[in-house]
C-alpha cells in the first residue's frame, strides 16, 4: 500500500462528493416527510370515522401510530444534519403554553383514545408563556408522549411547571418504566442499533441535542429519564432554561 499523500485536490473532491451527498440524502428525506404528511393526516381522518367496533380500527391505528413515527423520525434527521452544519435557523420566541399544550395533546390524541389511555395535563398557573424553538420543542414533546402511550398502562402525564426558575416538561406514565441501561447512559450519543432494544436512540440524541441549543443566563437545556415518577413508571424531563 502506497503512503504517498492524495494528490493536489483529491481531498477537496472527496468533501465535495460526500457534502453532495448529504444534500441528496437530506433533500430524498424532506421529499418523504412531505409524503409521509399526507398519509398520516389520510389514516387520521380515516381513523375519526370508523366506529369503536370496527374490525379494521386497530390496524388502522397501527399504521397510523407507524406513520407518525416515521414522519418525526426524518423531521429529527433534517434537524440534527442542519443543526450539527449550523444551518439550522433556531429562533426562540415567547410561546403561550396553553396553547402548546392544546397543539402537544392533538397530535397524540387520537392514538391515546383509540388505546384507552387517559392523558392528564398539569400546568403552572402563574407562567402563562416561556421563550424557547417551537417547532422542536413541539416535536420533541409529541414525540415523547408518543412513546408514553406506546409502553405506559394506561395513563401518560403531562406536566408543565417552573422549577428552580426554569421551565420544566415531564411525560409520566404507568407502565414498567425504562431499562437500567438507558438510565446509566448519560448523554445519549449516535452509536448505532441498540443491542438491548433494536432502538437506533435517535429520538433520545434529538431531544439532547434540541435541549443543548437553548440558553439563557449562564443556564443550558438538559433532558433526564428517571423511574418511579409521578405515575410509578418511566418519566422523560426537559429542562428549559
């Protein structure tokens, strides 16, 4: 094997080759979000009306709860190329958390009905609104309350408070909580097909990662999942300063 160095470009090509690449894989999953949009919204109509009887309702549930799933994943995908490039236009601003709530609660609704899982909501009377990304906060949020009512009994938690002067966000539910080794893990990283699970850990990279960006005062978002919650299962907690 030669060690000669590349020749004079080679290097630049290769950059150039692989950024292209990226664009291309980036642009092939901003076209199937697109796509995957309209399905879910299709499989979401279809889904309000069958009847509670109907033999064909669980299934479409599946592949409803499946579609969302796939469509939050590439959103996360997009953001994560943007934001590790500095593309991303983070752009923090006061949101009503009322009315982030009532947009949080719609998305996981229909699936948390259809599986006869009750959602309770428990805000802070005094904190009307708070500064932070809306669209990642809103998919993150969605997200994790998506997989509350994947794994919970049937109960998932929403909670909204101030805590130590900064706004706090915990999913509770009642199921058997998380395993020990996602607990022990710390800053989750993108390190592959989990062995324990099958679960790439992107949504838990992507919830970090949207957290990291917001800072204030000296003060950075953090995420944390803990057992034995307010429900007695699993709890996720975002932190935002």
């Amino acid at each position: 094997m030669s060690d000669l160095p590349p020749p004079p470009g080679a290097r630049a090509e290769t950059d150039s080759s692989e950024m292209d690449m990226s664009t291309f894989l980036m642009s092939s999953a901003h076209d199937m979000k697109n796509s995957i949009s309209v399905m879910t919204a299709c499989l979401g109509s279809a889904l309000a009306e069958l009847p509670d009887d109907a033999a064909s309702r669980e299934m479409t549930y599946q592949a409803l709860y499946e579609a969302q799933r796939l469509n939050h994943h590439l959103m996360q995908l997009m953001a994560i190329y943007k934001i590790n490039q500095d593309m991303y236009p983070f752009d923090p601003t006061e949101v009503d958390l009322a009315e982030f709530q009532q947009e949080v609660l719609a998305r996981v609704g229909p699936l948390a009905k259809v599986k006869g899982i009750a959602l309770e909501v428990v805000a802070d009377p005094n904190e009307p609104s708070w500064y932070f990304d809306y669209e990642l906060i809103v998919s993150l949020v969605a997200q994790s309350l998506h997989n509350a009512v994947k794994y919970t009994g049937d109960k998932v938690r929403l909670s909204m408070m101030i805590v130590e002067r900064q706004l706090e966000i915990r999913i509770d539910d009642n199921g058997e909580g998380f395993p020990p080794f996602l607990l022990e893990q710390g800053f989750p990283t993108m390190q592959g097909i989990s062995a324990h699970t099958g679960s790439t850990g992107l949504g838990l990279y992507f919830a970090a990662k949207v957290a990291h960006l917001h800072r204030n005062r000296g003060r950075v978002g953090a995420t944390r999942l803990a057992n034995d919650g307010a429900l007695g299962g699993g709890t996720f907690i975002l932190t935002l300063p």
